[in-house]
C-alpha cells in the first residue's frame, strides 16, 4: 500500500546475515514524461496527490505480503498493488515503490512471492507495514523453491521476475508464477484506507439486493471499543443491530460466557427483531470495531427481502441453541 511518507518494510533473519542491496537491470523507462495536473473533485484547496491516493483507495482489493530472500535474509512489505496478467503463461506482476528496499532486491532473474492474506491475519499485515504490535509472536515462513512464503496464508504465488518496467515513482515486476497453492477462508480486504469484511457474504446479508444492501450498510454508525469495554449491557434498549468489522467479542448472561462473535457475525438482532430489551451483555474480548444498524432500517429490508428474514431467523435459531 503506497504510502505518502515512504514505504515501510519489515526484514527477518534467516540465518543471520544483512539485507544486500540488489540492483535493477537498465530500463529503457528512465525518463519521466512531463507532469500534468489532473482534474480532482473534492475538497476545495485539499492536496491533489492526497486526493487521487484516496480516490484510488476506493477500488476495494485483497491485501497480500510480497516476499523475498537476499543475504541469508527474509524481506517483506504488505502491498495491494497486485494483479494477474496472463493465464498462458501464468504472469502476474506487483507495483513497488522506488524507494522500497524491496526495489533494490528485484531484478530479473530473482524470485519473489505473494502471500494473500486471510480476514484473521490483520496482524500480519500490519507487522510487514510495520505496525508490529508490542506483544507480536514470531511470523512463521516455510520455504518454495529458495523463497520464503508466510505459513497459513490463504494463498501463495511465487513467481521468477521474467520483465521489468517503469511505474512513474513505483516499478513494476512481473513475474512468472513457478508454484501456488490455495485454501478455504474469507481474504482480508482494504478499502478507503481500512481493514473491510465480506459481511455480503453472510447467510442474512447475502439474500439482500443490491439496491437493499448498499443502503442499510451505509446507514449504520462504526463504533470501536477497545478490549475488555462493553458494547451493550443487558437491560438496555435493543434499537440496533451490531454487525462485527473487526475483532472479537463474548456474549455475557449471568456472568457467564455463552457465545461469542467474530468478524462477519453480528448481536443484538433479538432485541432489534421483538423491541425489547437486551437480554445479556456484550464485552469486546479484543479491540473491536463494530457497525451499529438502526432497527427501522434493517425491519424495513427485511421486509422487503422474505430470503432474508428467513435466513435472519434461521441464525437466530442457531443463537438460541448456542445460548
């Protein structure tokens, strides 16, 4: 994810050793056209660069760390800019900032890899950003074809530099894929500058329009709460719906556990279903960012979606069951 500051990288001992400084094959790419102002609508006066990085932040992607080897030495940064070329032969290509350590270690010839992440490995990509959590375990890598690839992935490529380009302030790198290997799971994904989650692909939401989704999702409020906070407490009114973005949080009746819930999962559709009150408490078990959606809104697209409600009531059940 290009960065207005710099890029920010993260280096792992292999074996002990430094990270050497890999050089660039000649590109023919070396002289920049001539800039021009581009036509940005937004804020009047606001910064045209700030402006387009944030437009550009609108296009929802996958978030991937990209990884290397060099002097005995694991290399990584988190990066979106990523995408497929070719299927015959397999190419894909990645984008990297010019002042990356990363650009100095690719070259034709050399290997790297691109690790899709899972929705559960927010901690990964934020450690390769270097946002390394105080109390971060050891990331752990198993090795394809000499270059390291994050273990527990979602997806793997690792891919042979066949071609390098001029990108403006980035160069591009394609690669030639050698291996991949993929799993079951949810992508973690990056949109306007956050973590997102595929809360489309819900049984209740999924059943949903379009026309229907879009709107009841814009509608709700985000709220975080940090670890140990309450988000509701029982005797509470049960006007909104609480649909987990990102964390975890345990269900509380009678001071005791009996359900909890994750990212993609939602609470308090009892409350919002009936009107009444709410019937336990709700405590963030980790960090916890929440979208809260009216009862008015959400009754009215239920309405409007039979599918739905009966898939809402069929989670409901579920919940039942568990409590």
């Amino acid at each position: 994810m290009p960065a207005a500051e710099g890029p920010v990288e993260f280096d792992l001992p292999v074996g002990g050793g430094f990270i050497g400084a890999g050089a660039m094959g000649d590109s023919p790419w070396d002289a920049f056209p001539e800039e021009e102002a581009i036509q940005i609508e937004g804020e009047p006066g606001s910064d045209p660069a700030l402006a387009f990085r944030r437009t550009l932040g609108m296009f929802a992607t996958g978030v991937t760390v990209i990884t290397t080897e060099a002097e005995g030495q694991v290399h990584g940064m988190t990066a979106n800019a990523f995408m497929s070329v070719s299927l015959r032969p397999p190419l894909i290509v990645i984008s990297v900032d010019k002042r990356a350590k990363m650009h100095r270690l690719l070259s034709e010839g050399s290997h790297y890899a691109v690790n899709v992440l899972a929705s559960d490995q927010e901690h990964l990509s934020d450690r390769f950003a270097g946002r390394q959590a105080e109390d971060a375990e050891p990331v752990r890598f198993d090795t394809v074809r000499d270059t390291p690839v994050v273990h527990g992935a979602l997806a793997t490529l690792v891919a042979r530099v066949v071609r390098s380009a001029w990108g403006g302030d980035h160069s591009l790198f394609i690669g030639q894929v050698e291996y991949a290997r993929y799993g079951e799971g949810e992508p973690l994904l990056f949109h306007g500058g956050r973590y997102e989650h595929m809360l489309a692909a819900s049984p209740v939401f999924s059943a949903l329009s379009t026309e229907l989704l879009e709107p009841l999702l814009a509608s709700g409020a985000e709220r975080s709460y940090a670890a140990g906070e309450h988000v509701v407490r029982q005797g509470e009114p049960g006007d909104e719906l609480f649909v987990v973005l990102e964390g975890e949080a345990d269900i509380i009746r009678s001071d005791r556990k009996v359900s909890e819930r994750m990212a993609g999962q939602f609470f308090g559709e009892i409350a919002v279903l009936d009107g009444r009150s709410r019937s336990a408490d709700v405590v963030a078990r980790t960090d916890l960012r929440c979208l809260a959606i009216p009862r008015e809104v959400l009754r009215e697209a239920l309405a409007a979606e039979p599918a739905a409600a009966w898939a809402m009531l069929g989670v409901l059940a579920g919940h039942l069951r568990e409590d």
